[in-house]
C-alpha cells in the first residue's frame, strides 16, 4: 500500500489532478472558470486526505486551483 502525503489548500497541483481525475473531461476549459467557487470549494474538502479546512480557504487558493485545472485538463487533451 502506498502512502500518500495529506494535501492542503496550497498544493494547487495535487487538488488539481484529484479534480481532473474526479470529474476527467467533465469540464472543459471554459466550464471550469464558470464553476461557482461554493461548488468548488465542497468538492476539495470532500478530495480523500485532504487535510485543510473550510475556515482556511480563500478566494486567491479558490482562484489558483481553477487555474491549475485548467493547465490539467489542457495536459490531458494532447
């Protein structure tokens, strides 16, 4: 079994891949900057080993995670 590390509200990278591979081609490029950030943020605290809290979220990591989706999902469609 392999161990992975708990994630927080700054590893915008690793939210991300646990996002793309929640939902895969679900959302496209322009869905993903549309999502409402209430949305969002549910669907990171519910990410397995996530290990932040709502109280610790803030628009500028919300901002940063929909970015770093976005440069995940333009990855997967090479």
């Amino acid at each position: 079994m392999s161990y992975e590390p708990p994630i927080y509200w700054n590893d915008y990278e690793d939210i991300a891949l646990k996002l793309y591979e929640r939902f895969g081609d679900d959302f496209t490029e322009s869905k993903i900057y549309r999502i409402r950030f209430t949305d969002l943020l549910t669907w990171v605290l519910e990410i397995p080993g996530f290990a932040g809290t709502k109280e610790q979220s803030n628009e500028g990591h919300l901002e940063m995670i929909q970015s770093s989706w976005v440069y995940e999902w333009r990855d997967h469609q090479k």
